[in-house]
C-alpha cells in the first residue's frame, strides 16, 4: 500500500486509494442544519448541545479495522453511496476495507462524536459551528500537507476559515450555504442595495418586509455590519474562557438604533420563514425557502446580498454569521486507514463531487472553481449568498443563554420598550447585554 501523501489536485483515476463494498442502510437521524432539514432554519450551538442529550441511534457499531464508517445527511446518503461506488471503481488500488454509509445529520453527528469518540464513524459531516468541541474532544483529525493545502486553495475563503482552529486545518468544506440574504419583489423594490429605499418602497406598496430581530443568528447582521465583535473563546476542554464583545459602543449604539428604526416601519414583520410569511415584497432568509417565495413572486423573483443601513451618519453593510457543512475525519490508530479515510473525504469534497452534490440536492459548493460553474452561477440565490457570505464570519461556538440573551432584546425591541429611549438609556441596555454576555464566559 502506498505510505505517500497524496497528491494534491487528483482526479478520480488518480487518487491512490480505495474501499470495496458498501455497507447496508441503518437508521435515519434527521439534519440540524438548515439545508438538510425542513426543521429549524439556523444550526446554532443551542441546538446541538440540545441534541447531546437525547439518546444515540443504533447505528451498528463502531468501525471495524477494515471497514470505514462515514456519516451525512439523511438526503445525501445514497447519493454518498453512489460516489463512494465510482471511486471504488476507479481506484483499486487499495482493497480491503469496506465501506458502510449510514444516515446522521450534520448535528447529531457532532454530538454523537464528542460523546463516543471511539464508536463514531471514521468520516462524518458536521456542521461548523461544532468544530471546536470536536477539537477538544480529540474527535477530529488534523489535516496537514497537500491535504490543508486543498483545503485553502479549492475552497472559498470563509469555508476554509471555517474548517481552521488556532492556524490548524481539521476539515474538508463540502458547503458554502448556509447564511441569510435578500429576496424582494423587483416589480416593488426600487434598489435592493438600501435598506432605507427598501423600507420606504414597501411602505408605498403597502407591502411587508421581514426579517428576524429576535433571533441570535440574524440580530447580529447589524452589529457586526456596524463594525461591532462578539465571539467566545474555549480552552481545550471546551470551556467558553473569554467573550470578545464591544457592543457598548458608538457602533453598538449605532447599530441598536438602526433595528429599532426598522421596528418602527409600518412595514416590518418579525421573522424569517418564507411559510409563514404573508404580503411581503422582500424578506431576509436562506436557500431553503427559495422555491416557496419564487411561487409568491414569480416572474418578479429576485435575490440580492444584504443592502446597507443607516448607522448614524454612514452607511454600513449589513453582515452577521455564514455557515459552512464541513467533512472530518476521526483520528486513527493505523496509519493507512487514516491515509485512506483522508483520500475518500479529500474525493467527497472535490470540485466534481461538489457540483454533483449540487445537481443531485441543490447544496451550494465551497469549491471555488464549482461556484464558478454555469449551473451554479444561474441559481441567484446562491449567487447572493456568495456574494453576502463575504461580508460575515463564520458562526463559531457560543453559550446557549446567548441565543436566550439575544431574543430577549429583540422581543423588547419589538415590544417598543425602547422607542422613545435616550441614547444613554439605550448605552446602558448594550452595557447590561455585553456584560452578561461576558459572564457566560466567567468573566
């Protein structure tokens, strides 16, 4: 068997190493991430750490020796089975492992991992806001070499940040979609850049905008687009031990009074679901509700990054988080299985796989040269989601009062409590949810 490092850019004749026989279906666990699931639109720590709780599937076993277990998503699971075919076919060169592909969400994978290191699966899918409990765990395998070269090369900025902790790659990007953006009704909204002329169109037409304050995944698309930070440190044990916040702020202030503006418009709504949204001409929302709000605009369907608000004199960019599904690999004993876990989650990640991933469930690639392809540059949703995931960071690990924490003031804010509130009675509410935000990290 070969002991090299494979090379960096192969095609699938190339890739020098293999896996006979797949492995029969097993129970299906239901995605956490928004574009796998038609539960919950956000993949957040809270959710996950929710699901630790809950009792493990079945899933047959810890790996054999020569058999590699990989975990995705319920509906890419044969879709994985298929291209795990063509690369068996393709490369004999490694024979004697099997392969068994069994059904567990990007969610429940994470959780199942950092529960039972050595019975989780030799390859699984996650989603990246769980990459740095997995470090922690010992779950996950680093990836030097050519290997994290592919990684920062192939792949889209933010995905590649995604997949990185302290300067060290631990992940193959196999997404680039998961994040929030514009659809508007063009035959309504004027300039899709503004928030203001948005505003003001849709309150011409007497039409709704929507978008959802109370939440801790779309909330911050104002602060952090007004120049403010609010992430969490973790030492090893995956112990939050420092809050990088600056809320209290002129530019936290800035930002608390622009979406207290917006709650005041005739025609904001709260919220950020297609489904249940009614009478709108724009809304803030991701990909999983693209086909639902193309039926309600038709020919009239648009999509756009997020536009820039007002934050006092200036207009900023709206940001917030991206999310990112990434593919890791459990550390190994033998070093030849982990060389071929590594060759088969670098092919489940490729250029070629990532648009037929694309063409199979609609997943928007990582991969830069996929982005790139006709197919993918004709979905315009995807294309502003690109376009907007260069103005977030990734969603990182935060404590589950945060979430708490983050509806709370969105629910006041849209309660009035701050209509008519002074600029120091609205510093004072931002220095009360930073440092509270900071104690969750004992600070």
């Amino acid at each position: 068997m070969k002991k090299r490092v494979l090379a960096l850019v192969m095609s699938t004749a190339m890739i020098a190493s293999v896996l006979t026989a797949c492995g029969g279906d097993s129970s299906n666990t239901p995605a956490a991430d928004s574009n796998t699931s038609t539960t919950d639109a956000n993949t957040t720590t809270e959710d996950s750490a929710q699901a630790a709780t809950e009792e493990k599937p079945d899933l047959g076993g810890a790996p054999a020796a020569d058999e590699v277990v990989v975990w995705v998503a319920d509906n890419v699971t044969d879709f994985t089975k298929e291209k795990l075919a063509e690369f068996q076919e393709a490369n004999p060169d490694y024979a004697g492992f099997s392969v068994r592909v069994e059904s567990v969400g990007e969610g429940d994978a994470a959780n199942n991992m950092v529960t039972d290191v050595e019975g989780g699966a030799d390859i699984y899918a996650f989603a990246q806001d769980q990459l740095a409990r997995l470090v922690s765990a010992g779950a996950i395998s680093p990836i030097t070499g050519d290997y994290a070269t592919f990684v920062n090369e192939q792949n889209d900025a933010g995905a590649a940040a995604a997949a990185t902790v302290g300067g060290m790659v631990y992940a193959f990007p196999i997404t680039s979609d998961n994040g929030y953006f514009l659809y508007y009704d063009k035959s309504v909204v004027s300039d899709p850049t503004s928030l203001d002329a948005i505003i003001a169109d849709c309150e011409a037409a007497g039409k709704n905008f929507y978008m959802e304050i109370n939440s801790g995944w779309y909330q911050p698309a104002f602060f952090f687009g007004a120049g403010c930070t609010l992430t969490y440190d973790a030492d090893d044990a995956g112990n939050f031990t420092a809050c990088n916040i600056d809320y209290a702020s002129e530019n936290g202030l800035a930002a608390l009074k622009a979406i207290i503006n917006l709650k005041k418009s005739s025609s904001f709504q709260n919220g950020s679901s297609a489904n249940t949204a009614t009478n709108y001409a724009a809304i803030v929302d991701g990909t999983w509700d693209k086909d639902t709000i193309k039926s309600v605009f038709g020919d009239n369907y648009a999509c756009a990054k997020l536009p820039t608000f007002t934050a006092g004199d200036a207009q900023k960019q709206l940001g917030g988080f991206g999310g990112f599904k990434l593919m890791g690999v459990k550390p190994q004993t033998d070093a030849t299985k982990l060389q071929v876990c590594l060759a088969m989650a670098q092919f489940l990640s490729n250029e070629e796989t990532q648009l037929a991933r694309f063409d199979a469930v609609g997943w928007g690639p990582s991969n830069v040269a996929a982005q790139q392809s006709d197919a993918v540059k004709a979905d315009e949703a995807l294309s502003a989601l690109a376009e907007q995931l260069a103005c977030t960071i990734p969603q990182g690990q935060y404590p589950n009062d945060y979430w708490s924490l983050a509806t709370s003031l969105g629910d006041s804010i849209i309660s009035g409590d701050y209509d008519n509130a002074t600029d120091d009675e609205l510093m004072a509410v931002l220095e009360d949810f930073q440092a509270t935000c900071k104690s969750y990290a004992g600070q």
